[in-house]
C-alpha cells in the first residue's frame, strides 16, 4: 500500500474514562475496523529503525519537519503477515507507505543487514539503500492495543490506543509474550484522529476533544527516550 495522500493527524492524551467516554459516543456513529475482534481490538507490535547516529529520535526531540522513520509491523503477534512500513510526518500532516515482506526478509532487516533484498517492491529497495548507506539498525520494539473506527466521508479514521509499551528486545520481535515496559503514566491512553479536508460537526462534537490535552506523542520517541533515561 503506497498513499501518496497526506492526511491530517491530531493526538490527545486520554484518561482510560475519557477514552471509554469518547469511544461510546464514536462506536455509534463510526463503522468498527474490520481487524479487531468481537471486542474490536487488535494488538499492533512495531520495530523501529534509526541510523547510526541516531537521526529520528534528535528529529523528534528538535521538531525538525518533515521528517520520516523506517518500522516493521506486524498485528495480533502474527508472523504471517509482516508490513515495512514508511511514516512521513509534518507537522499535524501524515502518510504512510507499506509494502508485505517475507519471515526471511524481515529477519535479515533485523540483523541489519539488506544483502540480496533488492527485490521488486520499491519501498524494500529504497530501505535497503537507506540501510547501506546510513546503517539502520532496529532500535526499539513497540505494542499496544487498538481500537478503531473509520467514517468515508473525509476519509476519516479514529483510534485508540491502550497500554502502549515498549521492550528493547528487538531480536524477539517474531516472538510471543515478548516481555514489556508501559511508556505512559498508569490510566493514561492515546486518542488519534486522521482526515482527510474537514471531519464532519457531528463526528467532531461526539469526540468531544475540547476537554482533552492535544499533544505530539510519538510511540517511537516516548520509547527511545526512556532507553536514553535508562528506565
């Protein structure tokens, strides 16, 4: 998957009841993604990239715009089917770029190594330049739980995002029951909301984002930073 569109990309840190609040209001109104199960959540486990000297954390922590981090994905810790992913970011604009490879090809990228990976999706190509040349390296494993809705009308999409943690044990990335660290204070979530134009009044009042802090949080930095911190 190549969007090329950007989209908006708003935040908020939500207390687990303004979470529950604002999820109640969406869930009649939003169409439930179709990846979540009878409850409608999915758990999301992402390896993050960076270079030797470490370029997307300083660009997050400077504000540097745009910007862009390299991560393998994988949902519900199946390593059946595993995405490279792409996040380009500016300022409150975001897209994304994706493309399937293989339990082979994603265990040579964790080694941080690309040889003989040069195949036909061009986001593996350009990764595997970016590799040889800046020498990326996976830097932080990241998971959480998602819940999400999505309305067509300004391409709008709506998650939520529940204990968010991180481990550093990136070789055990394929692995289950991988051990993990909460970044956030204890009762503390993350509410996003991705449009394309405008988001309709009614979905906006039922969010109900005027009480709620906004923020830049980024899952990947919170991270980096508490390995930094030594947490």
């Amino acid at each position: 998957m190549n969007d090329k569109i950007w989209r908006n990309e708003i935040k908020y840190v939500c207390s687990g009841e303004e979470l529950v609040r604002t999820e109640y209001s969406i869930c009649n109104i939003c169409r439930p993604d179709s990846h979540g199960d009878e409850n409608g959540k999915y758990r999301v486990r992402s390896l993050y990239f960076d270079d030797y000297q470490d370029t997307c954390f300083w660009e997050n922590e400077n504000g540097v715009a745009p910007r862009k981090k390299y991560r393998i994905r994988i949902y519900n810790e199946n390593a059946d089917q595993i995405f490279l992913e792409c996040k380009y970011k500016d300022r409150d604009l975001a897209r994304k770029e994706s493309c399937r490879i293989t339990r082979e090809e994603c265990e040579e990228l964790m080694q941080g190594r690309c040889g003989g990976l040069f195949g036909q999706e061009p986001l593996l190509r350009c990764f595997c330049a970016e590799m040889a040349l800046r020498a990326f390296v996976p830097k932080v494993m990241v998971q959480y739980e998602r819940t999400a809705y999505t309305y067509p009308v300004g391409n709008v999409r709506i998650t939520f995002d529940r204990n968010i943690a991180m481990s550093g044990r990136n070789r055990d990335f394929l692995e289950p029951g991988v051990p993990l660290r909460p970044v956030m204070q204890a009762g503390f979530h993350i509410l996003e909301v991705k449009y394309t134009g405008i988001v309709p009044d009614f979905i906006y009042n039922a969010l109900q984002v005027s009480d709620i802090r906004q923020t830049n949080f980024s899952k990947y930095y919170i991270s980096r930073k508490m390995q930094y911190m030594g947490r």
